[in-house]
C-alpha cells in the first residue's frame, strides 16, 4: 500500500510517499481502509519537530474509511463497518491500524469525508466551548483566525449556546465565511492597528468573557488584552509559532483574568469520553446543525502541497488527504 513516511523532521518536502507493506490488526486494533485524513496543524508541529516524533513515522492523527479487519479482543467493531478516529497516528496512508479506543461508529447521515473532517477539530471546538470555557448564552466570546476550521466550527458551537461571537480574520472572503457559521462581529487584523482596541470598542470597554486563540505567538497580547474582568483565555494552539514564557502578574493586571493551555488528549481519556463528545458533534453533523466546511482535497502524494497551503493560511475550512 501507499504511505506518506516522514524519515526526519523538516519542511513539506520530508513527506514522501513509499510503498510500504499492509498492517495487521494487533489486540485491540482495527485495520481501516481510509478514504479520507485530516490535515491539521500538529501534523506541521510533528513533522518539523516542534513535537518530537520517533522516526521514520507515517503521520495523520485522524482519518475515517471502513474496517477491514479485527484485531483479537474487539467485540464492538466490526468488518465493513464505517468509522472515524482521532490522536491515533497513520492517518495519511491507504491502510491504518488504529487502537480501537480511538476510534467511533461513523452514523448514517454523515459523510465518511465530513467524519474525517470534524474529528480534531470538532472535538476540540467542543472541549473549548463545554469545558475549557462553558460557554452562556448572553456571553460574548472572540475567535481568532474564525474562517478557518477550527475557528467555525467553535463559531458555531458558540452560537448555539446561546453567544454573541466576534471573530477575527484576515480578508473579505474569509468574512463572509464567518459570518456564513454566524459570526456576529468581525474584526479584519490586517487592517486595524489594535485588536484589543477594537474588541473593547465593539463591548462597550467591557471586553469577553472568553478568547479561543489558536493562533499563538502573534495574537496572545491582543487575546489577553481584550478579556473582560475574569475572562479566559483559552490558548489551544500555536500556527503563528510558540508563545513566549508568561509573567502570571500579567493575569492579575488584566483583571484577575484566567490562561488555559488545554489539549484534546486531556478530554477524551477514555473512549467513554471520547464517544460522549463524538456522538454530541457527528449528532449535530447529521442533523444538520453543524456545517462542515471542506474547502481542500488533496490526493495522498499532495500531502506537501497540503501542508504547505495550511501553513501559509491560504485556506480556510478543512483540508483532506483523499
């Protein structure tokens, strides 16, 4: 079968397709014929080493296709069976043997494809929004990079409970598709000189209850100057590069205020976690309560091409290895 193998860390062009041979299902594991991996952000944090990865790896840490095989030990899966995983690694290749912990029942009226797509990014737009920070309805909330696919899945997820949503991205286009997921306010960073300025003007100086940041490095001063008094700031990502070591006087100056680092491993520990909050997003998938924008779909071999178009924010939505 056809694998991307990364055999050191370095830039787009260390993911090289190779012939590798077929896995077998070990205890506990299922074999999945993928039909699509998402391409994410940690995916470029791994390859260039900015999260160490023993190598060669095959990398990918979500994916959805059909079960073609049962390891010993797996009694609630089985062959032909459609599926979805995340945190598991293998995703960009055309076979994956997944730990079936990782791994959720794909329902009818979601597309394997938009499966594939909110796993990552739907599960960690549903931590943010129900744990990291729950979010109330009258709560006015700030989204960073909105258009993209985290930011509208976490716009969405705000609205519907009940938030008035400010979000931020770079152009027109990029607007208009927030606005599509329900943005209420939008703040275009390439053309005011204040972020926070313009937060606190559109609150009436209060500032949010809550800031879901994955952008990182350029965004963190603007996201803590822009929470109300004992606001969150929920950092949970880092595409603009890793925030520098943090004063915790800081928190206090800004008005007594909250910094979270979360992650998704710390939210779906167990697979009963895991389920609960699959069967919330993949729920709201197909019932039409949730839109799933892809808006990239890249042939296995393009996976440079993918990361490449991610890193330089050339998209918006998901992108996926097909």
């Amino acid at each position: 079968m056809r694998a991307i193998v990364i055999e050191q860390p370095g830039g787009p062009e260390v993911l090289q397709p190779r012939e590798v041979a077929d896995p077998r299902p070990g205890p506990g594991q299922v074999v999945v014929d993928v039909e699509a991996a998402g391409v994410n952000f940690i995916d470029i944090y791994q390859r260039t080493g900015v999260y160490p990865v023993p190598t060669p790896y095959t990398p990918g840490l979500e994916g959805a296709g059909t079960v073609s095989a049962v390891g010993a030990g797996v009694t609630d899966l089985a062959e032909g069976q459609r599926v979805a995983w995340v945190s598991a690694p293998g995703g960009y290749a055309e076979r994956a043997a997944v730990p079936v912990e990782r791994v959720v029942p794909v329902p009818d009226g979601v597309a394997t494809e938009q499966a594939a797509a909110v796993m990552l990014q739907g599960l960690t737009a549903h931590y943010l929004t129900h744990a990291t920070y729950p979010v109330r309805s009258g709560d006015t909330v700030l989204v960073h990079a909105a258009a993209g696919g985290t930011g509208l899945l976490l716009v969405q997820l705000a609205k519907a409970r009940g938030a008035r949503v400010i979000g931020t991205v770079s152009t027109e286009a990029k607007e208009r598709q927030a606005r599509a997921a329900g943005a209420d306010e939008i703040i275009r960073y390439t053309e005011v000189d204040d972020v926070a300025a313009a937060v606190r003007e559109l609150t009436a100086g209060a500032g949010v209850a809550a800031v879901f940041d994955g952008v990182g490095a350029d965004t963190f001063d603007a996201s803590l100057a822009s929470l109300r008094r004992r606001g969150v700031l929920a950092l949970f990502g880092q595409s603009s590069g890793v925030v520098p070591p943090v004063d915790p006087q800081r928190l206090n100056s800004a008005g007594s205020v909250f910094l979270a680092r979360p992650n998704l491993a710390d939210h779906i520990v167990d697979r009963a976690e895991l389920l609960e909050r699959a069967d919330d997003i993949l729920g709201l998938v197909a019932a039409g309560k949730l839109r799933v924008e892809i808006s990239g779909r890249y042939p296995l071999p393009d996976a440079a091409r993918a990361h490449d178009d991610l890193a330089a924010r050339r998209t918006t939505g998901k992108l996926l290895l097909v």
